[in-house]
C-alpha cells in the first residue's frame, strides 16, 4: 500500500496551499487538478489483515478521498462550461478587433459555480498552450515574458478602481506601488497583452452593491475592460436582481436575459450608452438539481451513482446512494445543491469510518446537520448563503451536531 511502509510519506498528504488569485497558485493547480490518486479499494477481510499503522493510513487515506470527491459534471454545469469555452475561444481565434462578447455565471452559494468556471477554463489553456507550444506567440522577440492565457481573480470586498487593478496585477506579480489610477488602468491594459491573456475572471463580482460611488466606478472600469483584447468572465450570486444588472426578465421564449434601458445621468450624449455593459455579456445561471419530473429524478440519481463511484467503504457501495429511498433523502436534505450534497456524503462517510458500519443510511445522515460555517468557500459578502434543509425532527432529539462535530448522540438532530 503506498505510504503505508514505515519510514515513507504517504502519498496523499496534501502540498502547499493554492492561491489560484496569482499565477504560480493557479499554474500548479491547473497542472496538478488531477493528480490526486484515491484510496485504494479494500474489502472487510482485507482491512482485517493491516497492521494497525497501516490500517491508520489507510483510514487517512480514505478520508482524503472523500474530502477531495471530484468535481462530477452535471447537464447544468455543462451548459455553463460549454458557454463559457465558446466565447473564450470565440475571442481567441479571432481576427477582428473589437470587444469581445463576455460571459456572466450566475448560480446560488454552494452550487459549484468557480469551479466550473475554473475547469473549463483550464481545460481552454491545457489546449491554447499545446497549440503553441507552450511559448507566448505575442512575446517581443528578444524577451521572455510570462505567458498567462487565463487571469482569474476575486472582486475585493470593498471595491475601488485602484483595488480591482492592484488585483489584476498582482496576479501576473507586475509591480504598482505608488500608481496613478490612469497608470494602473494602462498597465493592467499592457499585462494582458504582454502575457497573451484570453481570458479574464472576475469571481465574487456580486459584492458590488452599486450604492457606493466606488462600486459604480469598478462598473465602469469593468466596461473599459471589454475594449481589450480579452474575454471577460463575471462570476456571483443573485445577479439578475442585483444592482449590477438591475432589475431583468427571462425571455420565455428564447431563455435570454433581458434588461430594461437605463438613463445614462448625464454622463454622455448618447442615450444608449448605457446599455452597452448588458448587450455584450451572456447572463447564463448554474441551478440546482431538481427532483420533480422523471428526467430530473434520473439525473439526479445518475450524479448519485457517480459519487457512488468514489466511495471508500468497506462495504460494497454501489446502490448506496441509488436505491430505496436514498435518493429523495438526500434531495431533500440537500435541496439538489452539488455542494451541501457532497459535504453530507464526506461527513456520512467520516461517521461510518468511525463506527465501524461501513455504510451510509438514512439513520445515520439523520445523526448530523450542515450549517454555512460547514461550507468555507461560501462568500457572504457575495450573498453565498445557501438555504439548507435540515433533518426531520425527530422525538429523541437531544442536541445539535453539525459536519464536524461527532461527539454528540448518535439520534441528534437540530
């Protein structure tokens, strides 16, 4: 068993952390996203047979795997990744210049929304960079620049023009202390050009509230943005019904976003101006699973068996998640949101480890609820608060237990 030998790291521990906010963070998860190698596969009477240390590693092992459960495709986080490949690429391979028509995901917290985005993303420049050869084919000649097809960053919290730059450039470690905003505003213009960047992510956009002077500003420079030769990406919550698109209606027809025109102050002659920022961005949603008609049932179930798929029990686990009642249990505990379901499966799956059942049920998922302190990607600046459905209450509830608290009865609920 690797690692399992005395004296030898196991393999599963974990590097470094991951900022994918600058270049080498987000390189070497792009590199290494799917490098982790999961548990091995053991029966009862197998297990049996460790020594007690390798037993040990093995459990660690097995938590690792199912704390680290891939990002499974569903049909709507597809459709995202589909649209979001097709404009990046849509603006790279073309030979127009012009504003490139940008891409807007909206979803719920929880709901997986950065890191489809991300994934197809990186998927773009695993290709972008073998069509080229891993060279820039914008670099002077004579230099060596860093080639960045991708950028992604966050929204600061309380946005500025000068924070939103800053942010930008630190991604491509470019320097900008003492910088005039007019300054920063070029230099960010020169660094995606220079480090042949296709795509720009903005994630957590939705923590501009508009009610500042400052957050109208970002808008703007957002707007100046879309006159460079790069595919803008907007990643947030509640985006439709935001104050950054106001208020919009879906077109039944065509499943378009549309926006209703808005006077420009004063601040140019041309009353459609202030319409361009909408015209040219794609608002697509990320939703949940639904369980109401066959199709959604059998998709539904279907992401089921894929997690099934990952599973390191001892048990045989396939129909764990896909028979009898599961499926609806955890529908309904879950609400269909990818995230929640996967932080119930991990802790079901941790509290199975310990007992010694070696089986997720739906008495056992009963023991424990999932809370947002439980979910640390959520941001609340955002609006990331994912409405969670709590266990059926039972008459021998005693107390509340939530993902990481096992030391309660075993009947608790909230």
């Amino acid at each position: 068993m690797s690692g399992s030998e005395e004296g030898t790291v196991p393999v599963f521990l974990p590097g470094p952390p991951l900022d994918r906010t600058h270049w080498q963070g987000w390189e070497r998860w792009r590199a290494s996203r799917d490098a982790f190698v999961p548990a091995p596969r053991l029966t009862a009477a197998q297990y049996a047979r460790l020594s007690p240390r390798q037993a040990r590693i093995h459990d660690l092992h097995r938590l690792a795997t199912h704390s680290s459960l891939p990002v499974q495709a569903t049909p709507m986080s597809e459709a995202v990744a589909d649209l979001v490949k097709t404009r990046i690429e849509d603006g790279a391979f073309s030979h127009k210049w012009g504003t490139r028509t940008g891409v807007m995901v909206n979803g719920g917290g929880a709901q997986g929304k950065t890191e489809t985005v991300c994934e197809a993303l990186a998927a773009f420049e695993d290709e972008w960079l073998q069509l080229h050869g891993q060279v820039n084919p914008e670099a002077i000649e004579g230099t060596r620049d860093l080639h960045a097809p991708v950028a992604y960053v966050r929204c600061p919290v309380r946005a500025t023009p000068i924070s939103t730059c800053q942010r930008i450039l630190d991604f491509f470690g470019e320097d900008h202390k003492g910088m005039r905003l007019e300054d920063l505003v070029r230099t960010v213009k020169d660094a995606i050009f220079a480090h042949g960047s296709k795509a720009l992510v903005i994630d957590d956009i939705t923590r501009l509230k508009l009610h500042r002077e400052a957050d109208q500003d970002v808008l703007d420079l957002i707007r100046e943005m879309m006159s460079m030769p790069v595919t803008l990406i907007l990643v947030g919550v509640g985006i439709p019904n935001s104050a950054l698109l106001r208020d919009g209606r879906r077109d039944a027809r065509t499943g378009q976003w549309i926006f209703k025109p808005v006077p420009d102050r004063g601040k140019s002659p041309n009353d459609q101006a202030a319409t361009q920022h909408e015209r040219r961005f794609d608002l697509i949603d990320l939703d949940a699973f639904g369980y109401d008609t066959p199709a959604r049932i059998a998709a539904w179930t279907a992401h089921l068996a894929g997690l099934e798929q990952h599973l390191r029990l001892l048990t045989d686990t396939e129909g764990m998640l896909t028979t009898g009642g599961m499926p609806e249990y955890l529908f309904r505990r879950t609400g269909g949101v990818v995230g929640l379901l996967e932080k119930l499966i991990q802790t079901g799956c941790r509290r199975a480890i310990r007992d010694g059942s070696e089986r997720l049920t739906i008495d056992l998922l009963d023991a424990f609820t999932v809370t947002p302190t439980d979910l640390p990607d959520l941001d609340a600046a955002s609006g990331e608060q994912p409405h969670i459905p709590a266990p059926a209450r039972r008459k021998a509830a005693r107390g509340r237990n939530t993902v990481f608290d096992d030391a309660g009865p075993s009947g608790a609920v909230s």
